[in-house]
C-alpha cells in the first residue's frame, strides 16, 4: 500500500504546472498523475495549494552546535523546514563558526564537520569546504574529498583567510580536472583594502561606510579576473553572492561565449538596497552584508538575469548573526562588523512574492532557480523535482496566504530578520523530507536527526 497521497494541488515543475496528485513510497515519489485514489495510509487533500520540490539552498553558513549553544545547527535546519527548505548546504568557513583552523587539513576539517553535526538536523545538508592558505596543501586534498562525496568547495579573494590569483588558479584547475566545482567570492582585496583605510583615516567608522568601501567596481572587477582564470584553467567557475549589474555582465559575457560560468544572487539584493545603512548606526549593523546592499534600481537588474538565465539559482548567504551578539563590534567601525545576515526561513516566501507574484518570473522559473537547478548543479540527484524515483522532498505553499514577515515569528538562531515588517503574498504551510513530515499545518512535527548528510557527485560541466 501507498504511504502517503497528497491529492489535488497544483504540481509545479520546470516544465509546468498542473493539477495532480503525488504517491509517496518509502520516503520516495512512486507517482505523479490525475486520480491516483485513496489507496493508501494517509491521503492529505492539497486543494488549493501548490505542490512544489523542495527548496535546496546552496550557500548557508550555518553554525554549528557548541556546549554553550547545542541548539544551532539543529535551529537552523527547523526553521530551513517551516520556509519550504528541504536540503541546505553548509561553508564550513574559519570565520563563522566552522571547523577549519589554522594548519589543519582539508579532510581533517571534513572528518570534524562531519562528526560535529552527524544526526543534529531535521532536514537534509551538505558541505562545500573552504580552501585557505593556513590549511597544509588543501588543492591536493581536493580530490580524496571528492571521492568523499563533497565535490563543492569556495574560495575568498579577500579576508585573512583569501587566497592570491595563483591558488584560485590551482584550485580552479583540480576541480575541474577531478569532477568538482570551485565556488568564489569575488572582491578586489588591494581596492577594498584601500578605501577602508581612506574612510578610517577620515574618521569615517559608522556602519554605512560599509557600503562605500565595497563599490561595485569592487565585485565586478574580480569577478572578471575570476572568470579569467576560470577560463584558463578550462574549469567551472560558480560566483557566490552577485549583487550587481557591473559583476553580472562579466558572468553574462562569459555565458555569451558558452563558458560553464554559473552565478547566484541573494533575496537581500532583490528586495533590498542600499538606504537601509543610513539607518541609525545599531540598525544599519543589520545589513552590514558583503557585497554590500546596492543602489536602487541594481535588483531590477538582478531578476532580468534571473529571468534570462544569465544568473543561475537564488541562494540565502544565510548568517544567523545576532545585533546582541556577532554583530555588537558596530560601536568600534564598520570594518569590524560581522558581515551577513539571516535569510534560511524567508527565501521562498520572498522569491515568490517578489518574483513571481510580482510578474518578475514564472511558477516554473521559481521552481527551478530554487530547487532543480541547484540539485543538478551542487550533485543532489535525488532531490530538485516533483517526478517518479525523486527524493519526496515536497511543499505544500499557499500562494493566497498574505502574511508580514517579523522577527517573533521565524525560527532561525539569529535575533533579527533584514526583512521585518515586510508584507508578502504566499506561504508555505506544509513541508516533508524523504516523505517524512517536517512541518505540517504550520507546526513542527519532525525530529533532531531526521536529516541526513547527502553525499554528492557532479555531472561534468567543465
């Protein structure tokens, strides 16, 4: 017998939408058709509602637990559940709560992340690791951890823990040449570092100087060096977090030519800009996001690439900072500020609201920037679709529910959302993972370790 039939909503895929009901056996979809009847041990009526896939956000920095906070990693990954987040991946990144220390190993850092949030989630994770120059020869780890099933890593061009064009280099050339994907954070560090000095020296310390220390000339510039490189190493290339329409003609340039160049962009810089730093200096600490927020008008330019295909997927760069806490060093200068902010529960509801409702892209462009792009992209082969030998990962989203996103509603670890008090149109009510209730009417019902680690391998795109 069936386990579960979620019957009469609206299936959404990337080839359309349609009335149909979902058969779900052994936390997998056995089909997807019209009247598939009640034969089965439950039967939920989806009546009304959309039956998307879930949600597979490729760029979180998750923390994870500690003695004096047990509860972050598993937090997090609830309140991933109750937005329609039915997979995450975790940066494993020095600065944020990760794993990699100073002289530690590639796989050294992989073993220990493992360990440390083996059986802490409700729903399903992965980690892209993180190459530094304080680790022992990380490129040639690079393979092993593919074999590993962790075939995504990242790279910065700035911060203590970057890397010079030569290591982006090698590290571009091993992914490509061993079936892996190099993600880069693309900054021009000799500029950014130049004009942070320029406003420190001025006494220029308050978080909106943020803003103007990281132009977009800043992105753009080192998003064409990295393409650059990219190109000569004959690899892919993923650009994290791209906030303009300067970085995005690189990268649609780049696609123009058919190099395997893919970029993300935020919900932050779709929804909001760079008025927020003239807050009071405690508030504008909130949006103190790297790149920085832009100016008005740069999201019109974001969801055209959506739309387009130029920019391929929506990730969180979910922080779960608190103004109480990471964020307090506000009162001494803005480059002292903990960079990011939260997004984990709020990404579906915003692309949505802000994207489909708003005529900016179709149901099907949703779910496949979403959902089965970024399967298919970062190596989750069961996950991404509502379609037969699929991962059941669904979410019941009602598209008529208006609601205003506040703090005291959201379940993340952090202490604020960027986005408070903004009305939205569409919610999702219900979610499961593997077939398995997560949230279901609005209510937690899953369980800590419900979640399982994916193990993941890339198709070859380079």
């Amino acid at each position: 017998m069936t386990d579960l039939i979620v019957r009469g909503g609206t299936v959404v895929t990337v080839a359309g939408a349609a009335t149909a009901d979902v058969a779900v056996e052994g936390g997998r979809i056995a089909a997807v058709g019209p009247d598939l009847g009640s034969d089965a041990r439950e039967v939920v009526d989806a009546g009304g509602l959309l039956v998307l896939p879930g949600v597979v956000d490729v760029h979180t920095h998750t923390r994870i637990a500690t003695d004096a906070e047990p509860d972050r990693f598993f937090g997090d990954s609830v309140a991933a559940a109750f937005g329609g987040t039915t997979s995450f991946l975790v940066f494993n990144t020095p600065s944020t709560g990760g794993s990699v220390a100073a002289g530690r190993t590639l796989l050294e850092g992989l073993r220990e992340w493992r360990a440390r949030t083996e059986g802490d989630a409700a729903v399903d994770y992965a980690v892209s690791l993180v190459i530094t120059p304080q680790q022992e020869d990380a490129i040639a780890e690079m393979a092993g951890a593919i074999e590993l099933g962790v075939p995504t890593f990242k790279a910065f061009m700035v911060y203590d823990f970057g890397v010079d064009d030569a290591t982006l280099y090698r590290a571009l050339a091993m992914a490509g040449g061993s079936g892996g994907m190099l993600q880069v954070h693309c900054e021009n560090a000799v500029v950014l570092d130049a004009l942070t000095a320029r406003h420190l020296e001025a006494g220029e310390t308050a978080p909106r100087y943020h803003a103007s220390s990281r132009p977009p000339y800043v992105e753009s510039e080192a998003t064409a060096r990295a393409v650059a490189l990219a190109r000569a190493a004959r690899a892919p290339l993923y650009v994290v977090h791209l906030s303009c329409a300067e970085a995005l003609a690189a990268v649609r340039a780049a696609r123009g030519e058919g190099l395997p160049v893919f970029a993300e962009t935020c919900p932050h810089y779709l929804t909001l800009d760079e008025s927020r730093y003239l807050l009071p200096p405690e508030e504008a600490a909130k949006y103190v996001i790297s790149p920085p927020l832009r100016a008005a008008g740069q999201g019109d330019a974001l969801w055209a690439g959506l739309a387009d295909g130029s920019l391929a997927l929506v990730g969180t760069d979910h922080v779960p900072d608190r103004v109480a806490v990471e964020k307090q060093s506000w009162r001494q200068s803005f480059d002292r500020i903990s960079n990011g902010g939260p997004g984990i529960e709020t990404l579906l509801s915003l692309v949505y609201s802000e994207g489909v409702a708003a005529g900016r892209i179709g149901l099907e462009r949703m779910v496949d920037l979403l959902a089965t792009t970024p399967a298919r992209l970062f190596g989750l082969r069961s996950k991404g679709s509502v379609e037969v030998g699929r991962d059941a990962d669904l979410v019941l989203f009602d598209p008529a529910w208006r609601r205003t996103i506040r703090q005291a509603d959201l379940h993340h670890t952090s202490d604020y959302t960027p986005y408070e008090g903004r009305e939205v149109l569409g919610a999702v009510r219900s979610t499961l993972v593997r077939g398995a209730w997560v949230v279901r009417d609005g209510a937690f019902v899953g369980r800590r370790g419900h979640g399982q680690f994916v193990e993941r391998e890339l198709e070859r795109i380079g």
